[in-house]
C-alpha cells in the first residue's frame, strides 16, 4: 500500500516504520477521518505478536498533522490503558511516555510509540495469565520465566473457551550465518507455539497442550519446518522437560539441512558437461536451475526443482517451449515430471545422465503436445 495520500509528515513516519521495524507490521486498511479533506489520516496495523497478529488503529489528523497520534487497540482489551500509573491516592495519571514526548519531525516517532506499546501490552498480557486461577499454568510459568524472549496471550470468547497461548523462540544459533550469501532481511526464528485450556481446578495428569512449530517464512527455503515430527509430549510432563529435547532434534536437522546445500550443489555441477551451461540457477540454496535443451529444431527450457530433502528425494522437472504459447500469450509448460529412474545412491553424474536419457524421449512427447496445443 502506498502511502502518497498521507500529509508528507505523517506518510514519513509510516514509511520508516514499515522499513526500519524488525517486526514485520504491516498495514491492514487506510482511510480519511473528514472526506473533504482529499487526504487520509488513519490506518490499521497488524502487529506481530505470540505467533498470530494484533490489530490497533493509528488515528492521525490530517488537518494538525503535527499532532500526536492516537491509538485504538482491539474491543478484547478495553482493560489495557498503557501509559496509566495509579498515584498514591489511587487516581490515575500518566506516566512519561513516547506520546508525551512527541516530536513531530523525528520520522522515528511512529516506530518508537509501536514498539513501546507492544511491550507493554506484553507485560499487560503476563500480569492478565498470571492472574488466572490455574495451578498448571502457574507451575509452567515458574518454569520458564528464566527464558529469554517468550510471548503469551490469553484468548477468550462467547463461544470459545479460554486458553492461554504460549510463544518460545527455540534455539541460540545464528542461522543467517549458517548459509554463506544468503540476503535474509530478518533474523531466521523458529518458535514453538504451546496452547494450555485454562482450567479452575488442579487435574492430576492433565491432557497435553496443542503444540505447533512456527518459523520465519523464508526459511522454508532451507528448512520446511512444516516436515518435522515434534517429540511426543509424556504424561506429567512441561515445557521445561519438553524443550530440551526438541531443540537438540531441531539443530541437528538444520545442520543437516545446511550440509545438503553442497549435495545439491554438486548436483547442479554434474548437470552442466550433460546439458550445458545453465541459463539461471540458484548460487544460495541450490533449489532451482534452468537448462536450454534442443530436439532438432524444437528447443526448450528444462527446470530442474531440487527438494531440500535432495538426494532422498528426487528433483522435479518441468519443460518450457521457447517457441509454443497460449492464447493468453504464455509460453506452454509440461506438468511436474517425476516419473523417471532414480537412485539416491548413485554418482551425481549418473543421475544426470539418466535424466537426459528420459528426456530425449520426453522431449519428443512435450513437442508433440505444444503442437497438438496452439491447433
């Protein structure tokens, strides 16, 4: 979304949020608070936090644009009054704050309050859970307190019971670091995510909690977390005695997910006194690379898709006519070929050889089909 339709001091501010945040906010609707103006002054954000998102509207006036922000924060936390101190008499009154303090040239402003109010509606989210009448809950905080970035939001509805979310960065590695070359933007993170029903009384061997790893999407690229078995949570057990075991199955699969970039390297390079020199490949995780193939006067593009399990599992391949098209004017693709010899335990040079010699045949095939296409 473009932010041209903001006054150029309020557009700053959103810009550089946007840009400079390590979270990845993004916004979720835009609009004007007077439709006379011509201008628009208000927007919703979508904030990450504990694995799911926050949604808080930023109420600017285009006609003081100046002026500090307001901010809305969702129906469910009409108890959240962030920059509010009891005083000694029990009456309220603000505390020193961003808004207090506000600086209408420092495009960093809009940035600052974001951040501040998130930390704080975390602290407001620890002190609500901590509140609530549940011995497990209780015994699994004290368990985990010590570590270092955890989130936890406590959901509740009308036709929902309540359940207590729990966010656990997993890890102390560097992965970015890991992968030589790699342009990730963001920190690689995987979190466990732990959801406990909020219970009132004490149930000796109570039922395991849902669990559910979540990571940074491009890391899916290297690692799909979705492929990873969790450890089966024993009975009596917490988070504290779960943990431990999870992160060490989880380093050693990323280790190794790591080493089969050079597999898959090794790959590519046997594929080239084959068919030639690549036209495009992938120089940082070894995913993808395109070849020009020719059958006499027919020629095509061979995609070539490496699966991160490679070499257990086999790469899929597509052919792309340089000379056939659709009606919408795209080139015509073959579908996904996977139906070809394989061995992962043969020489990379076997495996591309074989290849070739499926797709002398399937080449013929791909031409004839482009043909029949565009008739």
């Amino acid at each position: 979304m473009t932010t041209d339709a903001f006054p150029p001091v309020i557009a700053a501010q959103i810009n550089y949020l946007l840009s400079h945040s390590p979270l990845s906010i993004k916004i979720d609707q835009m609009w004007a608070g007077c439709k006379y103006s011509g201008l628009l002054d208000r927007f919703s954000l979508l904030i990450p936090f504990c694995l799911d998102y926050i949604k808080w509207d930023v109420i600017y006036n285009a006609q003081c644009p100046l002026a500090a922000p307001d901010v809305i924060f969702g129906p469910e936390d009409e108890n959240f009054h962030p920059f509010c101190m009891t005083g000694d008499e029990g009456d309220f009154k603000l505390s020193k704050n961003s808004l207090s303090d506000w600086n209408s040239k420092d495009p960093s402003g809009l940035l600052t309050l974001i951040h501040e109010l998130r930390d704080l509606y975390l602290s407001y989210q620890k002190k609500r859970i901590g509140e609530v009448d549940d011995d497990r809950l209780k015994f699994e905080i004290s368990t985990i307190v010590s570590r270092e970035g955890i989130e936890m939001y406590m959901s509740s509805g009308v036709e929902k019971p309540e359940e207590v979310k729990f966010s656990v960065p997993l890890l102390d590695m560097d992965i970015n670091k890991m992968v030589f070359g790699c342009n990730w933007r963001h920190q690689q993170k995987i979190y466990l995510q732990v959801i406990f029903p909020v219970g009132r009384k004490y149930v000796s061997a109570p039922s395991a909690p849902r669990l559910k790893l979540v990571s940074s999407p491009e890391l899916k690229v290297l690692f799909p977390i979705e492929d990873v078995k969790l450890p089966p949570w024993l009975d009596g057990m917490c988070m504290a005695e779960y943990l431990p075991n999870l992160e060490e199955t989880l380093e050693r699969q990323i280790l190794d997910a790591v080493s089969l970039i050079d597999v898959r390297r090794h790959f590519i390079e046997a594929l080239a006194p084959v068919f030639g020199r690549p036209l495009e490949a992938d120089p940082v995780f070894c995913r993808k690379v395109t070849f020009l193939a020719a059958s006499g006067v027919f020629t095509c593009l061979v995609h070539f898709f490496l699966p991160t399990q490679f070499p257990k599992q086999q790469p899929v391949l597509m052919l792309q006519s340089s000379q056939h098209f659709n009606s919408q004017g795209a080139p015509i693709k073959s579908h996904l070929l996977t139906e070809y010899p394989w061995s992962p335990r043969w020489e990379p040079s076997q495996m591309a050889e074989r290849i070739l010699e499926f797709l002398v045949d399937e080449c013929l095939n791909f031409k004839k089909f482009c043909n029949e296409t565009q008739l």
